[in-house]
C-alpha cells in the first residue's frame, strides 16, 4: 500500500482498516500522493520530526510543507515507517517513539483542530503497527506493544484524556510455582474504535476492543473488551449504563457523532 511498508505491517494494518473503527481504507494509502523522507533531512526536520537513533526510519508526509508538531522517534532494527497524513493538518503533535522491532509502522491521521500528546509510545516486537485515526485526540497518552504482528488502533475521532495508559500485555509473565508453567494472557491486538472517550488515568490491559462511542472513567482498569455505545468505571471495569455516548460540545452530540456509532443523527426522528 505504501513504499516502505512490509508485508507483515501491511497485513496487520488491514485487519485494523474496518468500518467500526475508522473511515480510511487501503485505497487512500494506494492512491495518495506523499513524500519520502527520512527524518533526519531538512524536510524532516521543517515539519517537526526528528529520527534520534538507529537504522534509517521511511517517513511518509502527505504535505512535506505543513508542520505537525515535533515528533523523536528512535530504531532498533530496520525497515520501519512512519506515516503522517498532514494535508489538512491545523492541530499538534508532540510523541516520543521507539521501536525495538522490524518491519513496523506507526501511521498518524489528521487530528482536525486537535492537540495530540503521546508521552511514550513503545513498540517492542517485529511486525507491530501503532494506527492512529483521522480526528483522534490525546491530553496525555502512553502506549506500549508487546507481541511480534500485534497492534493498537485508535478509532476516528477517539478523545484520550491526561495519563491514560494503553498496554495490550501485563508485560512480564506470571509462572505457576509448583508447575512452572507461565499462565496468564498472551498478548494481543487492542482496537479502540471510533468516537470513543477514554477518561483520565484510564489504563487498558490487554483488553482486546473498546466499542464505538464508548466512554471509560477516570482511573478505570479494563482488561476485557467493552461494547459499543455504554459507560463503564472501575477496578475492574464494568459496564454502568447502557445506550450512551458523548459529544466534543458540551451542549450536545452532532448529527455526524451520533451517526458515526451508528444511532440516528437526529433522536426524535
């Protein structure tokens, strides 16, 4: 789909294209027109991303004039792409990245207006894929990947508050002392779909899929997937109400937010 991206990010970042979660689909990576760089040239460095390590990073702009914000991203192993769709871009981006694995991808969408701070993203295995989709924003977000071919996805016009932690696995593994076996949960690809509201110091652990619309409290520990369109709170989180979502407006929600988690945009009609 992209010069630069492997085939084994390219398989991940498919599954990850889905209505639920995002209105872009491969024919936009097909068809668009981008730039090559490769963070450490002046283009690079003009738009506000710096390559501070590591093999060569294949970053791909779709305007190599507009600035995004200031973007390090460091590498461990080769073939590697970071990818920023910025033709329409007024908001910002501070990240702070680091990929230890191969053939990984980290792809960024138009966050609108929006600010979009990611205090540390770390990909730890070959074949991840960070997708970040069109109108998501972040107060405070750290993500991490564990898992060769694993991913996080961040649905279109998801609202990340401050200190929220998204871990796909516990990171280090329980063993059964009298067996010696490992037991606990594998790791596994974590999917936030569109229009969601994760609440401040929300962490996610290994929960598999967060539905349209949905809203997580403050301080919530979700380990399991939650449906679309509920609020949930608490340590573990449960569901607290169903048939609700939010609005960037305090006064309300948009016809165009209603209908993108699938409810009628106009609720008396």
């Amino acid at each position: 789909m992209i010069p630069g991206l492997s085939p084994g990010a390219e398989a991940v970042l498919q599954a990850l294209l889905a209505p639920a979660v995002t209105g872009v689909t491969e024919d936009f990576y097909r068809d668009a027109d981008y730039l090559l760089l490769d963070g450490t040239d002046a283009e690079s460095h003009a738009i506000g991303v710096e390559h501070v390590g590591g093999p060569d990073v294949l970053v791909a702009v779709t305007d190599p004039a507009r600035a995004i914000g200031h973007v390090r991203i460091a590498t461990t192993q080769p073939g590697v792409l970071m990818f920023i769709d910025n033709r329409a871009w007024q908001g910002t981006l501070h990240a702070s990245i680091r990929v230890l694995g191969a053939d990984s991808a980290v792809l960024i969408h138009d966050p609108g207006p929006g600010f979009v701070a990611l205090a540390d993203v770390f990909l730890r295995g070959d074949r991840q894929v960070l997708f970040w989709g069109v109108g998501a924003t972040a107060v405070g977000c750290s993500i991490e990947i564990e898992g060769a071919g694993m991913a996080v996805a961040i649905g279109d016009d998801a609202l990340i508050s401050n200190g929220v932690w998204l871990r796909n696995h516990d990171m280090h593994a329980l063993h059964d002392l009298a067996s010696g076996q490992r037991i606990g949960r594998v790791p596994a690809t974590m999917v936030v779909e569109r229009h969601v509201w994760l609440g401040q110091d929300a962490l996610l652990l290994g929960c598999p899929r967060v539905g349209m619309g949905t809203v997580v409290g403050a301080r919530a520990l979700v380990k399991n997937s939650l449906p679309p369109r509920v609020a949930a709170g608490g340590i573990p989180a449960r569901v607290l109400r169903e048939g609700v979502s939010w609005g960037r407006d305090l006064n309300g929600m948009t016809a165009a937010e209603r209908t993108s988690i699938g409810v009628a945009a106009d609720p008396h009609g």
